[in-house]
C-alpha cells in the first residue's frame, strides 16, 4: 500500500492540470491492483456527480443525482460505500454485467464534499479494510486540489 501511496504522491507533486492528475491516478489504482477492473472520479457539480476521469469501459452514467445508485447514496451520507456483491443492491446502477463488488470513497475540500472515487470489480468481495484505507488516504490527497 505504502509503494501505491507514494506513486500516488508523485503525481500529486507533478501535476497541476487536476483533469490529468485525476487520471493517472486512475491509471495507476487500474494497472496497480488486479481486483480494481474500473477506476474513476465522480465530480460534484451543481448538485449532481459528474462523471471525471476513469479508466475501464465506458459507462452510461455520466451524470447521477444525489441518492441514485451507491455513487449517490454514498455523496449523500458523505461515507465509503462497500457493496460485496451488486445484485443484492435494489439501488444499484449497473455499468456491465461483469461488475460484481464495488467501493466508493468520498473526497472532501475544507469539510464539503467535491467527488468520490468508484471503483468496480469483476470479483464479488473484493474489496476489504485495506481498499477502504488506501483510497481514503488517496481521496484525502487529492481532495485539496479538486
Ligand atoms: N454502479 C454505480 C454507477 C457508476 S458505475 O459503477 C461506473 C452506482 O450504482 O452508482
């Protein structure tokens, strides 16, 4: 985790366009760890998620409301979301059939929400404490700069 944080740290230090920045993290989290098969940024922007960069195939849901879906529901209780296993989730959008667990982590700018970090995998249970803490440090990272 320590090897992946000071990756992440280097790109923070390098990078000024947050666009870029956002996306090699997401690069990196994809390539870094085999269970993290999509990788993006959700954007708070007037009042909806946005979709940011991502890395993964392409989805639908580039615009989400407050309490839609685990992206939505997690902004609005501003807390992580682990889903162990999508299809028991009746608030669930669905990106492709392959998805089977998903965490996202919310980011914070001075106390106020701004975006989150979601992440899909093709393995049911495959995220755990651990996921939680790296990307919540990662989100605590970035989240001055967004
Ligand atoms: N599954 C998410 C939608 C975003 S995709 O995972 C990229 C949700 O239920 O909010």
């Amino acid at each position: 985790m320590e090897r992946i944080l000071s990756q992440v740290r280097e790109v923070l230090d390098d990078g000024t366009d947050k666009e870029q920045v956002m996306k090699k993290i997401c690069e990196l989290l994809h390539e870094e760890v085999d269970h993290y098969d999509w990788v993006g940024f959700y954007l708070v922007e007037d009042g909806e998620l946005v979709l940011g960069p991502y890395v993964g195939e392409p989805t639908e849901h580039t615009n989400i409301d407050f309490g839609e879906g685990i992206c939505g529901q997690a902004v609005e209780s501003e807390e992580t979301f682990l889903v162990d296993d999508v299809s028991e989730e009746d608030n669930y959008l669905a990106c492709s059939l392959k998805v089977k667990s998903e965490i996202v982590v919310p980011i914070f700018r001075d106390d106020e929400i701004v975006g989150e970090i979601d992440i899909d995998s093709h393995e049911k249970e495959a995220f755990d404490k651990e996921d939680e803490e790296l990307l919540g440090k990662i989100s605590e990272e970035i989240g001055p700069m967004l």
